[in-house]
C-alpha cells in the first residue's frame, strides 16, 4: 500500500499493489483521512481478487472546503487522467457524479442491489423477511420485493427480528456489543466495513451468518444485473460452510487468487477495526 500525491491541489491516491489497473472511490472533505482511504483501498482489493481480476483496489481522498470543492476536484480528475496508471473512481461523498471525466466509473445502485440480494438469498436460500438500515436506496427495496421478500420496516433495524439484514450505512456500524443484539439470521452488508472483526467473531459464535462485504457489494464490477447475481452467488455459496466462517472463507480464496499474480500477499485483511 503506498499514497500517492498530487501536486495540483491538496488530494492523495491510496493505492494497494503496483502496477496494476484500479478501481476504487473518490471522497471530498475539509478533511479526508488516509486510513480510512488505505481500509477502503483494501476493501476493493479484495473484491476484484474474489472475482479473480489482476487489479489493484484504491481509494482517492480530496481535502477542501465546500467552496472549493468544484474546483478541486476539477483539477483532480484532470491530474489523475494525466497519470501513466489505468485508474477509475466512483464518485462517493462530497464528490458529484459525472465531474471526474474519463477516470469516472459510474455508481450503479441497481447492480449493487442485485449483488446483495442475491449473497442474502444464496446464504438463507428460505429467506423470508428483510430488514434495512439507512443505506437503503429504491434499487434495494425493488430488488428485495422483485426476490419475494417481505420488507420489515423499523427504527431500529440491528434490533429487529427478520431473516437477513441489510447494513452499511458506516464502517463498523455494528460492533461486538451490537452483534449480541441482533435477532437476525444473516448479516448482509450493503456497503464497505460495516462490521468490526470482534463483531464478525461474535456473529460465529451467535450462530449468525456475517457475509463479507467485499464479496456481497462487488455487483458494480461485474458487467450487468444477472451477472452480478449469479457471480456473487456462486462465490458465497463457494464460502458459507467454510469451517471458521464465510469472511474468512473469502479472504482465503482471495488470497489464494493473489498468491498466482503477486509476490507478496498484502498485509491485513479487509475487516473494521
């Protein structure tokens, strides 16, 4: 994992392995941290190696004011295309999409969705009953009722019984304590790190299935809808049985894929803190 800098306005690139095409978020902020930019990097890192693709995870992080912020992320996108690397970035918060150019990567909410729906669904093929935190968007929700779900809605979702639960609103939104809590049979993140490592252990030892994150939210790298449901699909049924758990179960064939293309494996797993 290396930062990379950029000269034309105060803004890094977070990038996991050399010399590799990347995908990856871009953030904007008075103040945007590249620790949390490096666990995002990471994140996506993984993704791309559990869909066996010889691409690198990074994760870019502009520092401005809201009245700069057109500004600098106008002279960010226009560096970062200057740049000898094959690099694409979302636009996440504080960033407004179609102002990257042609290093933008479109943020698709449908595929996401059928890519989350369809790791709930492989993890609880009986799956009856769902419930969202915050992060549910009206791809989701269709996604879920298109599937035959039936939508709980609650205030407080980490507490509701249901058959899966959708979360990743933040990273490490649920903890050790919050996994004691649950009343759910799966947890299906939605978005990046929604759980911490003591909280996925706790999720074992409760009997609850804790998804990994960067299997169930890889939808927006794969090509089209049924695709992303069939791939992820395919890769969480390859993991739910595993003997210490599905994240770890991901990890492990990630890391097996890596081992092929790089001399090294990359120090620490994608998991919140």
């Amino acid at each position: 994992m290396f930062i990379r800098k950029l000269t034309s306005t105060n803004a890094f690139v977070a990038v996991d392995l050399a010399e590799a095409p990347g995908h990856g978020v871009v953030r904007c902020a008075p103040k945007i941290l590249q620790g949390g930019a490096k666990d995002l990097a990471r994140t996506t890192t993984y993704a791309l190696a559990a869909l066996e693709r010889q691409e690198t995870g990074i994760s870019a992080g502009i520092n401005a004011a809201p009245n700069d912020r057109d500004s600098a992320v106008a002279a960010f996108a226009q560096e970062v295309d200057g740049w000898d690397a094959d690099y694409y970035l979302t636009a996440a918060k504080g960033v407004e999409a179609a102002s990257l150019g042609a290093i933008e990567q479109a943020d698709d909410a449908v595929l996401l969705a059928a890519g989350v729906v369809a790791a709930g669904l492989t993890a609880c093929p009986d799956a009856g009953t769902a419930v969202v935190d915050g992060s549910a968007g009206p791809e989701l929700v269709a996604e879920l009722t298109n599937r035959g779900l039936t939508l709980i809605e609650a205030e407080q979702p980490l507490i509701t019984e249901a058959d899966l639960l959708f979360v990743g609103f933040k990273v490490g939104a649920i903890d050790h304590g919050a996994a004691d809590r649950l009343r759910t049979r799966a947890v299906v993140p939605t978005g990046p790190l929604p759980l911490t490592t003591k909280a996925i252990a706790h999720c074992r030892r409760n009997g609850v299935l804790a998804l990994p994150d960067f299997v169930t939210t890889a939808g927006p790298l794969v090509g089209d809808a049924d695709s992303a449901r069939d791939v992820i699909s395919e890769i969480i049924s390859s993991v739910v049985g595993h003997t210490d758990g599905p994240v770890l179960g991901a990890c492990e064939r990630a890391e097996t894929f890596l081992a092929g293309w790089q001399d090294d494996l990359p120090f620490g797993r994608p998991m919140a803190a």
